[in-house]
C-alpha cells in the first residue's frame, strides 16, 4: 500500500487556473522547461505536490498555440525551454489581478468559520504593521518547514528527526509564552 501523501498526490485535483498561474508565474521568472517546472512547484510545496507530465506538457502546448510563450532560444544542453511572449506577460498580469482581488473578497471568510478554521486570521486580526507581517510570514515558514518535515517521515522515519523536532517546538513554545507574558 503506497503511503498517504503518494496517493494524495495522485487523488489530488488542481484546478487548471492555478497550474496555468504557476507556470506563468515561473516562466515570467526565467525560462525554464517543463520537467523543470514540475520540479520547481514540487519544491515550492515542500514535496506535497508535483503536477503531472499530463497537466504540464498540453498546457505548455496550449500557451504556445494561444502565443502566451514561446521556445527558448537553445541553451547548448539539448532541453527545450519556454519563456513568456508581451501576451503571456499580459495574461499573468491579469491572473494577477485575479487573484488579488479574490483574495481581498474573501479574505475574512475564515473569520466568519470561527477558530477552527480561521484561528490564524484571528490571531492577527486587528492594526497591522511591517513587523505583525513579518511575524505572519514567520509562522507561515514554521507550518512550512513542519509540513516538509512530516513529508520526509513519512517517507523515511526517524526518531532522532522526531525528537529534535519535538525539542525545537516546545523551546520555541516555550519562549512564545514568555513573550507573550511581558
């Protein structure tokens, strides 16, 4: 029986919107071919996803058919590589635009879940600052890091992995109360 994050790859449906905005998003960064981007969105989810050869290749096809990319010029190593065409570029923008306005509108929804769903919302709800971003993209790399750790247990226990983690969590728990005591 295959572990549970294989299948979830497998199982797993993404909607094409958001593999077309990656693949946008990543070749607007550089040019890159497609098993380079499967690999880059594979590390970006810390291993939790990697899209499919079926979902990458007929869309990179459809985004040079529609003229949003185009070959790269040869780099010398034999791959084929994409960029993006002033149309791609245009169309990112726009995807950007999207999703930026979907997440304004929805950004309370978790609120109005309560604080099974929405306790990260919650617990920063209220003025914001650079610091109070800085903070929320510090407990976001936390869940990150935690998420990538249990990935890579799941593959290959370890119980020297497992207490180190446990140690590091409840010091930084620890000193977490202690700020909040002051």
């Amino acid at each position: 029986m295959l572990p549970y994050h294989h299948k979830m790859r497998r199982m797993a449906t993404v909607p094409n919107g958001f593999v077309r905005f990656n693949v946008l998003r990543l070749l607007n960064e550089k040019p890159m071919s497609g098993s380079e981007i499967m690999s880059e969105l594979e590390k970006e989810t810390n291993g939790w996803w990697r899209p499919s050869p079926g979902s990458i290749y007929p869309l990179l096809s459809w985004l040079q058919d529609k003229g949003y990319v185009k070959e790269a010029p040869e780099q010398g190593d034999g791959t084929h590589r994409y960029i993006l065409t002033e149309g791609g570029k245009s169309l990112l923008e726009e995807q950007t635009k999207i999703r930026e306005d979907l997440r304004e509108r929805y950004r309370h929804f978790g609120r109005q879940l309560g604080p099974k769903y929405g306790f990260m919302d919650r617990m920063w709800s209220g003025p914001h600052s650079k610091e109070t971003e800085e903070l929320w993209s510090a407990a976001r790399n936390l869940a990150t890091a935690f998420m990538g750790l249990r990935h890579r247990l799941r593959e290959e226990h370890s119980e020297e992995a497992t207490k180190r983690a446990k140690e590091a969590l409840e010091e930084a728990a620890r000193k977490i109360e202690e700020i909040a005591k002051k």
